[in-house]
C-alpha cells in the first residue's frame, strides 16, 4: 500500500494503485503523490519511461510498477511517513479520469452540505477514513464481546407496528392492503422482549432504528444501536455488560480505558446537582439550593418562589456577557436571570439591594466570579441552571480537561407528566418495571420509581435500558396510568400482554448508540461525521435530493393521497 513504504522496503518491485493527490512536472521529471487509504507515496516518473505522466491530473485513479529507492537526504520529507523514500517508475497506467472537484479532498473549510452533496470524495480525506473504519473497529469490539458472553444475534423486522420510543413513527404504506402501514421499528424493544419469552435469554443486534425526530448533533432519523437483552437478571448483569463492551471498544483503537465499574449517580441527585439526567461530569460548577436560606428575603421573588437554586461560575462577567446568559436562561424557559458578579471584591448585581448582608455572605462567590440565579418550579430551575452550566462549561473551556468521563444514572421515576396534555406518560417506555417498593405505583404515579438506567459519556446520553415488567396484570396497570382503556391496551399491545400471561421470564436490557460512541471516541462534535451517508437538518439527503415527491399514479397504487403539493412546497 502507498502509506507503508518504509526505507528498509529499498529495492523492493512493487504495484501500487491510487489517487493522484498532487503533480508537479518539473520538465522533463514528474513527481506524482499517489494516495491510498494508508497514506501518500512520491512517485517519480522519468520522461523515457512513461509520457502518461504529463496527462495526469489531481483525482486520476493511477496504477504504476516501478523500484522503491531511498531518497538522498537533503530530498527527504520528514512530514511523510513514507517521506525517506521514493517509488521510480517504469509503467504508469490512468486507470480513470477525473473531472476537476468541488473542492479540495480533506479541506476542512468546505461547507458541510457540499461535503455531503459529494461524500464519496469527502470520503476519501484522511479524517472520514479514520471516522469510518473506527466505527468498524468499535462494532467489530462489541460483536466479539458480545459473543464472548454468549449473547445470540437475531434479526428483528424493520416494518412492525409502531414502538413508543417516545418519537413519531416512519409510516411504510402496503400495496397489499392500501390504507394501511406499517411503522418502522423505533427500536426492537417488543421483539427483544419476545425473543426473552421464546427462551432465547441473550438477545444482541446491531439494530438499525428509525425515529421521525429533529435532527441534531447527537440525531440522525435512522441509527444503529447496540441492543440487548437478558433474562433472569438484575440492572448490575445488565450494566456489566455494557461496561465491557465499553472497554472493549476502546481497547480495540488503541486507547486506555476507562476504569470500571462507571459510578452510579441517582437521577434524583442528578437533577438537584447538575440540573439535567445527563450531566457532564468532567467539570464541577455544581448547582446549589438557596431555598431555605431565602424563606425570608425581601426580595419577594426569591421568598416566593417554590425553588432557589444558583451556580458560581468562575468569571466577573461583564454586562454584555450576562445580556447574552440571560438569553441562554430564557431559552431554557426563565423569566430573568438574577446576578452577583464579584469584581475583586466590588459586587455588581441586579438584585443586592433587596438582599441581606447574611444573603450576599452566602451567595457571593469569591473574586472573579457570578453567582447566577434561578428561582421557580423545580423542573424550571432545574432545567435552566443544568442548562447555563453546560454552556459555561463549553464557553469557559472546562470541558477540555482530556478526561473521559462515563458514569450511570439510575433510579429515574415511572412517569412524568405530559407537558402538553398533563397526563401521565412514560419516562423511558411503558415497558419498564417499577423499583421494588414503587410495585402500587397507580394510588400516586407521580412518586414511583422505576428500574430504568442510562448510560452517559461525557455529558451525552449513550443508551438506556430497564428491567422489563413480565407481568401481564402490572403492564396493564402502566397502560392504564397512561390512560390506554381496555379496548386500546388489546389493539395497541394485545400480542405483548398474551406473551406476558404464557410464561415470561423476568428479563432486561439495554441499547446503546453505536453513532454516538464513534462520535465521542472520534472526538467529532456530532454524530454526521461517524456516519457514511447521513441527512442534513432539513431532513434531506444532499446527495441523492431524496425526499422526492411521488407521481399520482404510485400513490394511488399505495391508497394515499397527498394533500400537500410538495414540488411547491
Ligand atoms: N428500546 C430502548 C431504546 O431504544 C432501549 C431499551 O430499553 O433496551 O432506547
């Protein structure tokens, strides 16, 4: 290969073949860097020996026979690998043309839509073969572990009835039955749950999901996930097996691994210290409670208000930067945002005259900090602080400590409420059980605990699992929290509740974004740069132009008409 050419290759007969990365004719002589997935090679081309080499352009696919010979050492380049020598060649052959490109193979400047309207020449820079084939590495890391563990791949279908995984379903319409769909899979959760009552007991897939959600760094509408399940276990089987997979991963691309076992952190905890059920943890700036200590503050918002939390960020931010975190706030859904920014000692704050010596003592932080505030419902703080503080973090470079932080959260209550609704609703998936203890969970939903984990890496969500309700009475009784009747528990889940009553075994598991973790270990700021073809945050594929509209004719065949002109819109 072009890359591996070392000097001890000296006197070597070789055949190489790649792209023309670079020419440069010097009269009669041309240098040619030919390029494979390895690296870059010089090729030296005299004119006796071979006239082609004048017709070669940048991207023209070469094949070329020639002697591997030591460079002299003042012609040596030291910033090539392969720099010590050089390949003289006899027979050149232009095996294909190509047209000038878009732009320049590996320029990181180029727009990403272009990049992705061409990804197979974007493809070719050295940063996407990397991305690529770790993510080979890794999927091939977890598919020996998993088969070390006696896990079994099974194959679930793609077109099923739709998964509440918590996102809109992808419709398939069916030819056969015009007016009806199919959805595709969310994820694999019921068949995994079936394949544990069909006494498989350890299920694996590198499942593809399909999620009808905005698109964002961390979201593509189609990923692949490691999905698995267990039977007759407990959470800790269950994280034990991800943590391998885990080191496993990295280990296989040459990096030291994190050491085990992750620490488990409560969501309860969680939410009260970093304000989110992902938290970064490669940084402190930890959210503190000032609710009892204002009980009795003139400042009424503050005595008022159900909860007082605030972060001390290490910096005397100036008016404007505080302008633009109280927008940040108002995005995370504050009204204001109140302050106490200690200027070496001089206090500058919006809210110091309403408060007490005893206050301002307790709040303010030491010299070159702000106290940020956040008085209101608990979810509204919560929300709005673990939001600031991931911000500061990135803003404030706490980030770049080079660590890599994993860690579990655990014990996520049952139910939430529908924010839109005000119904109870699932906080993972309505398959998973309650916490022992949480069994009565219908007198007071909002209390129960669940047997729900996630997975977190350096501040993004990795995965999530549970242990599974294998009961058909206590399924009935989550449908019935969410407030699925009878009647819809049967259409809706029938197939689930009848494989409940014939023997199921206890059972749970896991599924982890394969994306997500090429990303982290990559060092990629979002998943697109791990994936070969993914779509843009319309929603569209820049380089096939799909989503396309549909003549009439293919409609009618499926039963559907469009209501929406789409070559307008
Ligand atoms: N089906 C879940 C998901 O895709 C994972 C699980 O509970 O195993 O997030």
């Amino acid at each position: 290969m072009c890359g591996e050419l070392r000097a001890s290759d000296a006197g070597r007969r070789v055949t190489l073949a790649g792209w023309a990365n670079a020419r440069r004719d010097h009269g009669g002589l041309v240098f040619i860097d030919l390029r494979d997935h390895t690296g870059i090679v010089q090729l030296v081309v005299r004119p006796e020996n071979d006239a082609v080499a004048h017709d070669v352009r940048n991207e023209f696919v070469l094949q070329a026979e020639g002697e591997v010979v030591a460079r002299a050492p003042e012609a040596k380049n030291p910033n090539l690998p392969t720099g010590g020598v050089e390949v003289q060649v006899d027979r050149l052959r232009i095996v294909s043309t190509s047209d000038p490109l878009p732009f320049q193979i590996g320029d990181e400047s180029v727009d990403e839509v272009l990049r992705l309207r061409y990804r197979y020449l974007d493809m070719r820079s050295e940063r996407m073969q990397r991305n690529l084939r770790l993510n080979h590495a890794i999927i091939n890391a977890i598919r020996r572990t998993m088969d070390e563990l006696d896990f079994v791949d099974v194959w679930t279908p793609s077109m099923t009835k739709g998964t509440p995984e918590g996102a809109r379903d992808f419709l398939v319409p069916v030819r056969l039955q015009p007016g009806k769909f199919y959805a595709l899979a969310q994820s694999p959760q019921l068949f995994k749950q079936l394949c544990m009552v069909g006494g498989l007991d350890r299920y694996y897939q590198i499942a593809t999901c399909w999620r009808d959600e905005d698109l964002r760094a961390d979201r593509q509408f189609e990923f692949r996930q490691l999905d698995l399940e267990m039977s007759f276990v407990q959470r800790e089987a269950v994280l034990d097996v991800l943590e391998r997979c885990m080191v496993a991963s990295f280990e296989a691309v040459g990096r030291e691994a994190p050491s085990l076992p992750f620490p488990r952190m409560s969501y309860a905890e969680a939410i009260a210290r970093y304000g989110t059920d992902k938290p970064d943890l490669r940084f402190g700036l930890e959210i503190e409670d000032a609710t009892e200590a204002t009980r009795g503050s003139q400042f009424g918002v503050f005595a008022s208000a159900p909860v007082v939390r605030y972060v001390v960020a290490p910096r005397a931010f100036s008016r404007a930067d505080l302008a633009r975190l109280e927008e940040i706030a108002k995005e995370w859904g504050a009204k204001g945002l109140a302050y106490l920014v200690n200027d070496d000692g001089e206090i500058r704050s919006s809210i110091a005259k309403f408060l007490s010596e005893q206050e301002l003592a307790v709040f303010t932080g030491g010299p070159g900090t702000t106290t940020l505030f956040a008085a209101g419902d608990e979810p509204i703080v919560a929300r709005v602080l673990g939001g600031l503080r991931t911000h500061l973090g990135r803003e404030l470079g706490l980030t770049d400590t080079g660590a890599e932080v994993f860690h579990w959260v655990v014990d996520f209550p049952l139910f939430e409420r529908d924010e839109d609704t005000g119904q109870w609703t699932f906080l993972h998936h309505p398959f998973t059980a309650p916490m022992p203890g949480s069994e009565a969970f219908e007198d007071d939903p909002g209390s129960a605990l669940s047997q729900h984990y996630d997975l977190i890496w350096n501040g993004w969500e990795l995965g999530s699992g549970s242990i599974r309700i294998h009961d058909a009475e206590m399924q009935q009784a989550v449908f019935r929290v969410m407030g699925l009747g009878e009647e819809e528990q049967r259409a809706k889940f029938g197939f689930l509740l009848d494989a409940l009553r014939m023997g199921a075994p206890p059972h749970g598991g896991f599924a982890a974004g394969i994306d997500r973790v090429v990303a982290l270990m990559a060092g990629e700021p979002d998943i697109r740069q791990v994936v070969a073809f993914p779509k843009v945050a319309s929603g569209s594929d820049p380089l096939t132009g799909a989503p396309t509209p549909m003549p009439d004719t293919v409609l009618r065949e499926l039963g559907i008409k469009s209501i929406v002109d789409a070559a307008k819109d």
